[in-house]
C-alpha cells in the first residue's frame, strides 16, 4: 500500500500494462517522468501483494552502528581520509514471493558430559624389594677391565707398530739431501727429457722404474734411477732393470737383472734392455731345473749352468753389434743376477754375471763387501808351462782354468771376421741369508760411492739396521742419497729377510 493508502493493482493488471501491446511505447516525452525512484516504487508495488497491508507511519528502523573509519590508503593524507563521507546505510533485502521464509540456524547443541567419576581408592600394594643387577655397559670413555687369564705386566714402552704396517709405510725417516764434504754439482730433480724419434718411441726409457714383492721370508725392493748427469744434459738412462717371476708355489724362481751400457757408446740403453731380455729369456726356459737345483744346493750344476745361459746372452749381443755394424765393445752392457726362490724353507741366495758393479750385505749393522774375487788376466796366460801333457790347473773353487802355452796360432781361412775380444770373466756366488740379513746388488753408478764415500754407507747402514724393509717410496729415496763426485745412474736390488 502507498503512502496515500491507495491499493495497488493486481499482479495481473501490472503485468499486462508492462507488456501490453497496447501500451504506448516509451519515447522522448515519457522518460521524463523514468527516475530512480519512480522504478523503486514501481518494484516495490510489485512484491508487496501477497504482504499485509503497511501501516501509514512505519516504526523507523534502529539506528545502525556506526561504521569504523576507513583505512587511509598510501596516496592520501590524513585529512582526506578524515572528509571521506561514510557510506550509506542499505536496508536489508524483503524476501520475494518465491523464497522460502529464512529462519536462523542455530548451531547443534553439544551433547552434556558425564560428572566426573570419583577417584578410586586402592590399597598400597606391597612389592618385595627389587635387587639390580650390575650394568654390563660401561661408558665408552672408560677403558675395558682386563681379562684375569690375559693378565700381562704393563709395558714400560709405547708399542712398536705391527711390521706390516711399516714395511708399507717406511717408517719416520730423516731427510738428507746429500752426504760427504759438498753438495753435488747437478741438482736434484730431472731437467731434461731425452730426444725422442717418432717411429722409435718404444726405445724410450722412463726416468725412474720402482718395483718390489714378497716371496716365501724374504721382501724384495728394486729401483733404477736416472744419474744427476744424464738428467741434466737429456740424456736415456743407460741402467736397465728386469724383475720377472717363472713358475708358482713353492716351486716358483724370481729373477732380478741389472744391467749397465757403455758409457760413451750411443746405443747404451738399448743394449742394456737387450742383455736383460735375453738372459731373462733363457733363465725362463730353464727354471724348472734352475729352482730344483736352488732348492738341493747343487752349487757346481748351478754355477755352470749359469755360465753357459750367460755366455748365450753375450753371444747375443756381440750378433746384434755385427748386424749394426758397430764394435763388440760400443753394444755391450754389465749384466748381474739374482736368483731366489719363493720355497719359505730356502734361504739360499744365488748371484751370477759379467762386469762391474756391487755385491754387498748389511749383518749385525756392518757392511760387507760380497763382490766374488775373479784372477786377473795376467794371471792366468803368459805363465811359465809347467810341462807338456800336464792336466789342467783348478782354482780352490774348482773352476778349471787352461794355461796359455804361448804358441802363436795363425788365423784360420774360413773366418772372415776377427775374432771377439777376451770376455769379462764370469762372476758367480751362492750364500744362506740369516734371519734380519739385507743383501744389496747394485751397478756401478752406487757401488762406487758405496766403497768410495764411508758417510753414504753409514747412512744406508742406520737406515737398513733395524731389519724392517722400507716401502717402495722410502726405498727410492734411500737409494737417492747423493755424493759430490758420483753422478752416473743408480740401480739397486735389496733383498730383506724375515
């Protein structure tokens, strides 16, 4: 109902004047009445049908809270967030004819807990009393109680590492650059590289070969090392170094060659690599019956069969310097040999070979000199003839040696080239080692300043004493202890037993 209490029309009748085709059509003259609020009467006309009738004077509606202030945002001032008007006051919305009626819901009333239950009262009960037992963990700070069957008395020193465990490490050893009265001349470290050919790279010798094993009571340490000299000017190593092991078990035989060049000769290197390999080859072939022998102590089989695979080696090489067309003695080397079996119930130590060099042992802490003594040339031809039809002379060895009657023999006509030079004479001894023993064979380049300079040899000697056998890096340096003076290459074989 209107504010004039006039009744509105029917739904009906508002509907057809709406959308009558009757109705004229709203043009220019009648949209001046069209206002806001001549639409909010007209809707308002439209829901109030089904309503009871409003009474001329409404109840005003309660005043509605005051709005809190607006937020001032970032680009305004304070005073014109203060003058901003408050916004107006909508009605709530009157439910249309098609709503349901909106009744508030109210939340699930939660259902009333149960009183609390008295507590119970028990009696105490009695317990019998409870007996600990002892803690079998203590702490880890502590130390574990010893065992009373392994009682031992208390050391009055640290304990002294495991052997293994040295011979891995080397142990704490001092440093000394050099011995004697002067530091020597070249320094230290290499310099140079030798010239190399493209199409004879496998003739290239490497500055440095370590190897080492263990066999049986003894532990084996062998080294070749380029001298001062040679690394200073780019020259090859002329040492060579052959560790080989023929056979298995306690059967098995390890052969270790050294063997030096010529010093002035151009092809050293490759003549010392080829008296290695050649004797290496032949020991080989052999040393099923070369380790029967080792093992029964037959010295006589072993020293001339030594011999003749020796000889064989050398025979070698004087061929190899016909085919190159240099001199026997420009490709020619110092051959020395060990041979050692791996049987733990051997202990018999075999040296064999031609040339210079050094045979020694280190026992009780004092060096001895092993080099096997050989006559000298002089001594054995040119001697007075002792008589026709006489039987060969024999050295307290038994090596057999023939007089030279000193007849002179005229070349034969089917040789055409002169004959080979005399041949160093062949070096051959066996020894036992002892428990704590290190035997040491080595080439010229260490056993002059061995024999030559007694410091290098007390410094060997307080190195070595103790019996344990170093690990390879501390080996190369021992073996790298320099002398002035003495600047060729160095090679050393070291064997240490248990």
């Amino acid at each position: 109902m209107s504010q004039q209490g006039e009744r509105p029309a029917a739904e009906d009748d508002w509907w057809n004047r709406l959308y009558d085709e009757s109705a004229p059509d709203i043009g220019p003259a009648a949209r001046a009445g069209d206002t806001l609020d001549d639409r909010f009467d007209s809707a308002a006309d439209a829901v109030a049908a089904d309503d009871p009738p409003e009474p001329l004077d409404p109840p005003e509606p309660p005043e509605a809270a005051p709005e809190p202030a607006r937020p001032r945002a970032w680009w305004e001032t304070d005073a014109a967030a203060r003058e901003t008007p408050p916004r107006p006051t909508v009605p709530p919305r009157q439910r249309a004819p098609w709503e349901p009626p909106t009744t508030p819901e109210r939340p699930p009333a939660l259902p009333p807990l149960p009183p609390p239950e008295p507590p119970r009262t028990e009696p105490p009960r009695t317990e019998p009393p409870r007996t600990e037992r002892p803690r079998t963990e203590r702490p880890r700070t502590e130390p574990p109680l010893p065992d009373p069957a392994r009682t031992e008395r208390p050391r009055t020193e640290p304990p002294r590492p495991a052997p293994a465990v040295q011979a891995q490490t080397g142990g704490a050893r001092p440093h000394v650059a050099y011995v004697g009265d002067g530091p020597p001349t070249y320094d230290a470290e290499p310099t140079a590289l030798p010239a190399a050919q493209p199409q004879e790279l496998d003739e290239l010798v490497a500055d440095t070969v370590l190897d080492g094993a263990s066999y049986g009571t003894y532990t084996l340490r062998a080294v070749s090392i380029r001298g001062d000299s040679a690394r200073y000017r780019g020259e090859p190593r002329r040492d060579a170094l052959l560790t080989a092991r023929f056979g298995t078990g306690d059967a098995a035989l390890v052969l270790v060659a050294v063997a030096s060049g010529a010093r002035a000769a151009e092809g050293a290197h490759r003549a010392a690599a080829d008296a290695c390999r050649w004797i290496g080859t032949a020991v080989g072939r052999s040393h099923v019956r070369l380790s029967e022998d080792i093992r029964a102590g037959r010295r006589g089989d072993l020293k001339s069969g030594l011999h003749r695979l020796t000889d064989r080696s050398f025979g070698k090489l004087r061929a190899s310097a016909a085919e190159q067309g240099v001199e026997p003695q420009e490709y020619t080397a110092n051959l020395r040999c060990l041979l050692l079996s791996a049987d733990p119930e051997c202990r018999t130590r075999v040296f064999f070979g031609v040339g210079g060099g050094g045979l020694f042992r280190l026992r009780d802490g004092v060096w001895q000199d092993l080099e096997p003594l050989v006559p000298e040339p002089e001594a054995v031809t040119g001697a007075p003839v002792v008589g026709f039809g006489s039987p060969p002379s024999e050295t307290p060895d038994g090596d057999r040696l023939t007089m030279d009657l000193g007849i002179a023999t005229p070349p034969s006509p089917y040789i055409e080239a002169p004959p080979p030079p005399p041949a160093e004479p062949f070096r051959f001894r066996a020894s036992v080692a002892h428990p704590g023993d290190a035997l040491l064979l080595c080439s010229t380049g260490l056993a002059e300043p061995l024999r030559g300079e007694p410091a290098l040899a007390k410094e060997l000697g307080g190195r070595w004493a103790d019996g344990e056998p170093p690990g390879l890096a501390a080996f190369l340096a021992d073996t790298q202890v320099r002398v002035k003076g003495y600047a060729d290459d160095r090679t050393a074989v070291a064997v240490w037993e248990a």
